[in-house]
C-alpha cells in the first residue's frame, strides 16, 4: 500500500538539500519547479542550508572550494566579469549572494549556484572640496531584512594634507530601487587596513578613528542598513589585569559564526581574537583565542578569521592575505591548508548556496513593468477599436 507524504512535509524536508540538488529536481516535474521556485520555500530553503563554499579571489580569478572538503581542488568559477583583464575584488557576501567589482568599477552581484548575476548602475563621479586627495574607497554589502532589501554601501574617504582635516561621500545602492542615493557624509576617519565592510546582524562595520591623528585610538562603526545611518559599536570593557594601555594594537573586524568578530593585533607580537555573543551588548564580547609569535608565524601582519569547522571544533584563519590555517580552540595547534594549484590568493570569503536571485524585478521595477504592460494593452486595445469601427 502506497504512502503519500503531506506536502508540508515534503517542503521542509526539501528545504534542507544543498542548491545544486534543488536545481536538478527543479527539472523533474512542474509541481517541484513551482515550489522550488516560490518565495516561501527560498526563504524556507535560506533559514535552513547548512551548505557553504570557500570563494577564493587571485587576480581576475575567482575559484570555489568546499569548506567541508578541504583542502580540495579549486574549482574556477565562470563569474560575470570574467570579460574584462583586470583584477577581481571581493565587495561582500550576503545570503548567496557575491558582491564584485574590477578596476573599472563594473560592479556585480551575483549568486554562484544559480549563475544569475546583475550588474549595476554606473556611478556618477563624486564631489569633493579643493585641495582634497582620494585617500580610500570601501565598500559593504549586506542586506536589509525588515524590506529583503540587498544594499551596497560606498564610501569615499578624502583627506586636505594642509590642514589634517578629512571628509566622505557615502552612496547607497538599493536592489528594490535599482538605483544609488548619497546619504551625509560620516563623522569618521577611515582605517584602511581592509577595505570591505563586515556584515553583521544587519549592520556593516569597518575600523574608524575620530581624528585624523596617529595617537587616537581605533573604534568600530556600524552603518544601519534599516535607517541608514551610523552608529558606534561599543568594545570590550578593560579589565584590572589587562595591559592593552602598555601596548600599542590595532583593531581589525570580521564575521564569525554570525557574530561580529573583534581582532586585536599587538604590532605583531600577539594577536587576541574577540566575538561579541549578543549584538550590541558590551558585555557579550568575549575572549575567544590568541595567537602569538613562534616558529609558526614568520610574520603576523594580518590573521582573519573566515568560518568554523563543521565540529565548531576548529577556526580557518586567513594569514596575510595569503595562506589559511586552522586553528584548534582545544588543542591550540594550526594546521595549514595547502590548496592544490594556488601557491597564493589575495582574499578569500565564505558564501553559502543558496536560490536567492539577484535578478528578481524589484517592486517599484515591477510596478513600473506591470504599468508599462497595462498602457501596451490599452494601446493595443484602442488601436483595434479604432480599426473595428472603421470597417463597419
């Protein structure tokens, strides 16, 4: 005797496979295709896949590795920039989806799994005071979720050298719009040890100053996606035995595990990693590990973390810039990760599969789409009129 699952079963238990599974039951009948297809079940599909991907970016390459799997071959990705012979830069990575762009800045986002990708509109060069030098330019790419709104925030960092003084732009590209906004310019000088923004729980964060001078202490800023606007993120507090008013650091930022991620590096003698547990309580931050000089580290210019094991057992740090190594919270040991065919990359970005589209009509394009289609038919319908009435 046949049993027939309910389809409410059959949709959870769908919601769970990896995308390139989905993609080819998508073929099998219609009826899947039209719940694979439909918002719910991607929403439903993005809440629960557990399938992610290394993006590793080399020049004007970018390439794919399993995070489960490593190290394994590479697999090089046919992404919507490859035409131009320039280098590849990483944006961001949000929900599946990749931001990037090249040194003409054409920028896309794109999602891997899919193949689907939009490129977005052109910006108009930005306004600057005289005697101002471009002294940076980030970006951070995320996604508001009150609007399911993909956001990408520009920032265009300029300093006077005569007087010390500084100012920005700030543009904001909203999918649901198609378009870019200039937003006031931030209160902040920029640290440029990473130019892409960090997103977090709704918020993009990058490392600021509030003065232009070399004495003033780093700090965390956060741009609201929802509001937009920024706001200061508030750090861990100082305890008695801590020596952090002896050495001089710097703070970098990262995502880990879904929480802001706080790296403290001691002039390369010591690197101690933070995690804020609950977004936006000081309390919550926590030691996580540290790492200091040994036989190991040549150099400790720079140490990221990217993501944890699938055991939560182990960290993969990137180093430099360059290599990976994970770093075992329980035993303290590092292992580096050899990736067969690169001796080296320039960045690397954990991305999750998933079917969310980056080409999926915005609704003010849909409204203007669905009234273009009406006036076509109205057009369409008066013009028969017309010649019905004629040949009575």
């Amino acid at each position: 005797m046949a049993t027939y699952l309910p389809s409410e079963v059959i949709t959870v238990i769908f919601s769970f496979l990896p995308t390139p599974s989905l993609l080819r039951f998508r073929t099998v009948s219609k009826s899947l295709r039209s719940l694979i297809d439909s918002r719910h079940f991607i929403s439903l599909h993005l809440s629960n896949s557990q399938s992610t991907s290394l993006i590793l970016c080399h020049q004007t390459d970018l390439y794919n590795l399993n995070l489960k799997t490593l190290p394994t071959a590479p697999v090089l990705l046919n992404h919507p920039l490859m035409c131009y012979s320039h280098r590849i830069t990483l944006l961001g990575s949000c929900n599946g989806l990749l931001c990037i762009s090249n040194v003409a800045d054409d920028i896309a986002i794109w999602n891997p799994s899919l193949r689907k990708y939009r490129i977005l509109p052109s910006l108009n060069h930005d306004r600057r005071r005289n005697n101002t030098l471009l002294a940076a330019r980030v970006y951070g790419f995320g996604c508001d979720d009150s609007t399911n709104d993909y956001k990408l925030v520009r920032i265009s960092y300029y300093v006077d050298l005569q007087d010390s003084s500084f100012d920005s732009q700030v543009k904001v590209y909203s999918s649901r719009t198609n378009s870019w906004n200039i937003l006031p310019s931030m209160n902040y000088a920029l640290c440029c040890a990473r130019s892409m923004g960090v997103f977090v729980h709704g918020y993009l964060h990058w490392v600021v100053r509030r003065k232009l001078e070399p004495d003033q202490p780093d700090l965390i800023v956060a741009f609201d996606l929802r509001f937009e606007k920024f706001v200061e993120v508030p750090l861990p507090e100082k305890t008695e035995t801590s020596n952090d008013d002896d050495l001089d650091f710097e703070i970098e930022v990262a995502e880990l595990g879904g929480c802001l991620c706080m790296i403290k590096n001691y002039r390369k003698k010591r690197i101690d990693v933070f995690v804020m547990r609950e977004y936006g309580l000081r309390g919550s931050w926590c030691k996580l590990f540290a790492l200091g000089e040994s036989r190991d580290f040549r150099s400790l210019k720079s140490v990221r973390p990217l993501g944890y094991s699938s055991d939560g057992s182990k960290v993969l740090l990137e180093h430099n810039r360059r290599k990976m190594f994970w770093y075992d919270l329980k035993s303290e040991e590092i292992d580096y990760v050899r990736i067969p065919g690169l001796r080296y990359y320039v960045e690397g970005m954990i991305c999750e599969g998933t079917l969310v589209s980056p080409t999926v009509l915005s609704d003010n394009c849909r409204r203007q789409h669905d009234l273009g289609v009406q006036n076509a038919k109205k057009r369409r319908d008066d013009f028969l009129s017309q010649g019905f009435k004629l040949t009575l």
